[in-house]
C-alpha cells in the first residue's frame, strides 16, 4: 500500500457534468465543509435546471433545514450567494489577497452602495430624500442592508406603487423583533412572506452569477 505521501493518479472524472470553481476550494477552510457542500448542491440542481429549495438539500445531503439555512447565511455573508428573499443567486467572490497599503471602502458604505444599487434596480433612481432615509436604517439603527434588501422585496410583493414609507413600516416591525441581521431574519422567518415563499418554491437563476455582474458590476470590480 502506498503511503499518504506518495502521488495518487485519479480518472474517471472526464465526463462530470459539475465543475467546481477553485475559488470554492481556497475558501472552504473559512466557509466549512457543511456550507461549501450546500453551494456545490445547489449548482448541481442549477445544472440540471431543477428547482431548488432548503428541503431538497436537507434530503440530499441528509441534514437538517436549520443547518442548510446556516449554511445559506455563512455563504451570504461571504459572497458566495445572493438572497433577495425571492431568489438565490450563485456568485464567485474575489479572493486576491489585498495590498495592505491601499485604503479600502468602509464596509458600511460599501454596504449602503450595494443597497443603493439594489433599490435602483428593484424599485427605481432613489431620490436624495430616499437615499437619506436608507442611510437612517442602515447608519442609526443598525440593519444590515441585506435584511433592508428582503424588506424591499417584501414591499414589492405586498403593494403596486413601492415606496419608502412602506419599507420603513416593515423595517419598524422587524426591528421591535430584534432583527438587524440576515441571519436573525432567517431565525424568524415568519415575518417575511418572501421568505417562505423561497423555502418551498425558489429556485436557483440559471444565469445567476452573469445577471449579478450586470447589475452590480462594481461588487466585482472593486
């Protein structure tokens, strides 16, 4: 028997239809092998153009619901998906180490821009008022602007004309639940009917990662 250090010599892979971004593997010390096999099972269910949701990959990977929906938050929060409560989105984050010398976005304002971006393309051009009253939620009272961007979702499910007195109305409501963050939400997932509406009929986009970058091209140029 060969030891463990001997070179292995390994076929049979030629006519695997899923490939795995090496990406995947530099961060899976960071995401966790649980959360890594989530993103692997949900582009294995993208390939093959199935729908997918929390259920399907609790059975597939014979774990609990409450741990893919840790796993989902976990990938979130690294940039490895999107979720805007009405769909997932598969990205790739960029993994270049950064120089250490050049002065980086503060993550907040990042994140404000990112939700910026989102309001303009879900609802339209904010106006500086609009700008204002987001920048309110996100700097004085603490809500992640991925929690904000469910609540927009949230908004345009339930009413015709979007508006911002609409979102705040929900952000009042979940914020005297005690959620600020994504995975808080998840933990309380009732308050979100966009959010229930993802755990039993969302799917995978098929063009997920190419339509992120159109929309949000500088998450990836930056």
């Amino acid at each position: 028997m060969s030891s463990r250090s001997d070179n292995l010599i390994i076929k049979g892979l030629e006519k695997l239809p899923l490939q795995v971004p090496v990406e995947l593997l530099i961060a899976q010390k960071a995401l966790g092998i649980t959360a890594v096999m989530v993103w692997i099972n949900m582009a294995m269910f993208e390939q093959q153009h199935q729908p997918v949701n929390a259920a399907l990959i609790s059975e597939a990977m014979n774990i609990s619901e409450a741990e893919v929906s840790k796993a989902l938050a976990c990938l979130a929060d690294h940039g490895w998906i999107v979720d805007d409560g009405s769909e997932v989105r598969l990205c790739i984050p960029d993994l270049t180490p950064v120089d250490p010398d050049v002065e980086l976005l503060d993550p907040l304002q990042k994140g404000f821009e990112w939700l910026i971006n989102f309001w303009t393309n879900r609802v339209g051009v904010p106006t500086p008022e609009e700008m204002q009253r987001l920048m309110f939620w996100v700097e004085k009272q603490g809500l992640s602007h991925e929690v904000i961007a469910v609540a927009i979702e949230e908004m345009r499910s339930s009413i015709g004309n979007p508006h911002i007195g609409y979102l705040e109305g929900i952000l009042r409501h979940w914020l005297m639940e005690g959620v600020t963050t994504y995975q808080q939400l998840l933990d309380k997932p009732y308050l979100a009917k966009v959010l229930n509406q993802a755990q039993t009929q969302s799917s995978i986009h098929p063009e997920s990662e190419r339509k992120w970058k159109e929309l949000f091209p500088d998450e990836f140029d930056s």
